[in-house]
C-alpha cells in the first residue's frame, strides 16, 4: 500500500460524503472548516500495510476549526459528522480511531501532538517551545495532506512547522547528536567491550543508531517520524543508500568477542578488527561531509565531538 493510494482513500470519503454534508447542512460557514488527513496513525504516513490493520485502521478525515468557530457551530459539526460516519461502511472503525479524527480545534490538533501550548491564533512559536520539541511530534504534526483550508489558518501553523528549526536550535540539537554519536560509539563502545561488559556496549551501539539517523535528518532539514518508521523514511530519504545501507549493518552486525581478545583500551587507538567500529567510523565520515556540505565545520576529524562547540556556535 502506498501513501497516494491511502491519502486518496481518504480525500475519496471527504469528496463523496463529507463535503455533501458540509454543502448541505452547514454552508454558511463552509468556508470556514478545514478538512484533511493528518496527525498520528500510520496511514497519515503513507506506512499501512496488512499487519496495521490489527487496529485502529479505517477512513475518515479531521475537520478543523478556530477556537472560536467551535463554540459557534464545532460541536453541531461534530454531532452531523459521527452521524455520517455511523451511516458510512467501514473496518475497524475503533473508538481510539474516531479520537484522531473528525471535529477539533486547530489549537488542540497542534498543542496536543506536539505537547505545548501552540499560539495557532497568530501563528507563532516561541524559541522555548522549539527546544521542547519532539522530533517524531513534529513530523506527525505535519504529515498527511490537508484538502481544503479556505480560512488558511490550519495551514499556516504547518508551514510554520515545516519550515523546520530556527537556526540557533538546528545548530544546538546537531551538537547534541554529534556529543550522543562520539560518547557511545566513538568512547564508550570500545570502553565496554574492553571490559567484556557486552550488554553496556549493546547499549552504546543503540544510541549511536539513534544519534546517526537523527543527524541524517537534522542535517536534511527533515523530521524523522515514530521510531518505529524512521530507519523506513530515513531509507527513503537516502537517494544513494550509502547511509542507511551502513545504518542497516550496523544494527545487523553481532558482537565480536574474538576482537578484543588481548585488547587494552587506548583513547587514541581505533579497533578496526571490530566491524562495529570501523562501521561507527565510516558513518562519522558520511556524517562529517553532511556537516561541511552545510557549511557548519570546516573539517579534518573523524571524532565527532570535536565540532561540538563548532557547530553549537560556542
């Protein structure tokens, strides 16, 4: 199943059912409600396939309005569109599924995804609610496609969102990926398996995969979505497959105990005879050409906590 395929789905039910409805029952403020498909669900992602279906799987789409466009008439609006819902047949129409759609604020779609209070009225985002910000939050407020939005406000906030980072808190969350990359699998991995502590250098090996790909997007002006899709939109994303062809070995990779056999941790020596290691070295040096690309370092290490400050603009 594609996302075109599943997004059509969905602008099918709104063109054949939903906007009869609104035409018919509320067209004096027609132009007034947004309509849509966004917000969390992997079919606003485009991800479905047989085994999402398991749950909250079905069509429908968001009617969005202003805070005050609900006292007026939202909760009327609300009321007609479940009644069409319960008329129209489907599968798997579960009750944590009609929470994701139909009627609701602008404010609450945004600030409730997104987990702050969103100034949807004016169209603003203060620097601190930027640094709060979950990555996936982002990208699931902003996927899907939205219909039609005559009163332009609902599309406005996503363009703010998809207009990603301001550039002081892009350069600060580089920063922190590249310090979370260098101190697991640059340090620390080869610290734990020096001691023999495999479950702790398991450990490092997972948080320089997180820290990699959210680099990959940081330094693609993307967000990643749920975790569980990310390495799959990170694929996507990666024309070539170099990166994400290393991102899959490493996380393919076993622990190898025979090459530490008579090691001794040195800062400054690289274990080449570990694939992981050379595998973290080469996705630094994907890493390190992505920064200079973007202008942010001049280059010249492989060790990615030396662009730190670099980068942060310390």
């Amino acid at each position: 199943m594609n996302r075109m395929n599943e997004i059509e789905k969905n602008r099918s039910f709104y063109q054949e059912h939903v906007a009869d409805m609104i035409h018919a029952d509320f067209s004096e403020v027609e132009d007034r409600i947004a309509v849509g498909i966004a917000g969390e669900g992997s079919d606003c992602f485009g991800y479905d396939d047989e085994i999402s279906r398991d749950h909250d799987f079905g069509t429908g789409v968001c009617l969005w309005v202003t805070d005050d466009d609900m006292e007026l008439f939202g909760r009327r609006l609300s009321v007609a569109y479940r009644e069409l819902v319960d008329r129209a047949q489907r599968s798997y129409y579960t009750r944590r599924l009609s929470e994701r759609r139909g009627v609701m604020t602008i404010h609450d779609f945004y600030s409730n995804i997104l987990r702050v209070d969103c100034d949807t009225a004016n169209c603003r985002l203060s620097e601190k609610s930027w640094y709060e910000l979950d990555h996936s939050c982002l990208k699931t407020a902003t996927n899907g496609e939205v219909f039609r939005d005559d009163l332009g406000v609902f599309t406005a906030y996503r363009k703010l969102l998809l207009n990603y980072y301001p550039d002081r808190v892009w350069r600060i969350r580089i920063a922190e990926q590249l310090h979370e990359y260098a101190a697991a699998l640059q340090v620390n991995y080869a610290r734990c398996m020096t001691r023999g502590d495999t479950v702790a250098a398991q450990m490092c090996r997972l948080q320089g995969l997180r820290s990699a790909m959210e680099l990959f997007f940081l330094l693609k002006r993307e967000y990643p979505p749920y975790y569980k899709w990310t390495f799959r939109a990170l694929r996507d994303l990666d024309g070539e497959g170099d990166f994400s062809g290393k991102i899959q070995e490493l996380a393919d990779t076993g622990i190898s105990r025979e090459a530490w056999n008579g090691t001794r941790y040195h800062p400054n020596r690289v274990n080449y005879k570990d694939r992981i290691v050379s595998l973290a070295e080469e996705i630094a040096s994907e890493i390190e050409w992505m920064l200079r690309e973007k202008q942010l370092i001049k280059g010249g290490s492989l060790y990615l906590e030396s662009y730190v400050d670099e980068v942060s603009g310390l």
